[in-house]
C-alpha cells in the first residue's frame, strides 16, 4: 500500500479498539496517535478537517460534558472558537479518525474506514 495510515485513536472507546483491530486484521499496522494523551494542535486539527471534507462542529462530540459548559451548541461560535476549543479539551474530538493520505475518515461505525483502503 506504501502510504501511512495513522489512527487518532482513545484505547478506553469500543469504536477506536474496533478500528484498530479492523485495520490489523487486514495486515495494517497504522501509526497510534493517542489524542488525549498528544492533542493536535489548531494547524492539525484544520489538516484533519480538510482531509474529512467537514466542519468542525460536525466533530465535536456533542454528549460530552465540555460540549455543554462551553456552551458549544451557541450557534454564533466561529470556526475558530470550536476549533480552539476542540485543542483545549481534545476529549472533544469525535474518534476515531483514520488518515490515508490526502484523505481521512471518522470509523463511526468502525467499517467506514475501509473507504479508506479502496
């Protein structure tokens, strides 16, 4: 295959476990970056934006409790407010995502990684 395929990735979520074992079983062994432990910082996060072809609250994780105390759901919030807020609080990030390249996808369900290895 050649290109890197690097997983941001939360071993305590079943989705993020699921992908990675969906990618190893087909003999992938992607780069693990473990998001809460090494966040993206703002350029990243607009990389990984890019890359999934969405905005960024399309990945915040709307049920978690930072969602609501930062009042995240204020539609008036720019881009750049959720993103910073996405660095500050990376448990925000929805997870996992897969990068391939120029590409990247969200593996909610875990199977729509494989998007990727087409």
């Amino acid at each position: 295959m050649g290109e890197t395929i690097t997983i941001y990735h939360n071993p305590r979520c079943s989705k993020s476990r699921e992908t990675l074992k969906l990618l190893e079983a087909r003999g992938i062994e992607p780069e693990v970056v473990e998001y809460l432990k090494t966040p993206p910082d703002e350029k990243t996060l607009r990389a990984l934006l890019k890359k999934l072809g969405i905005g960024p609250r399309e990945l915040l994780r709307k049920r978690e409790k930072e969602y609501k105390a930062l009042g995240l759901d204020n539609p008036d919030l720019d881009d750049a407010a959720l993103i910073r807020a996405m660095v500050e609080h990376p448990r925000l990030i929805e997870r996992p995502i897969v990068v391939r390249g120029r590409r990247a996808v969200i593996g909610r369900p875990p199977e729509k990684v494989l998007e990727l290895l087409q």
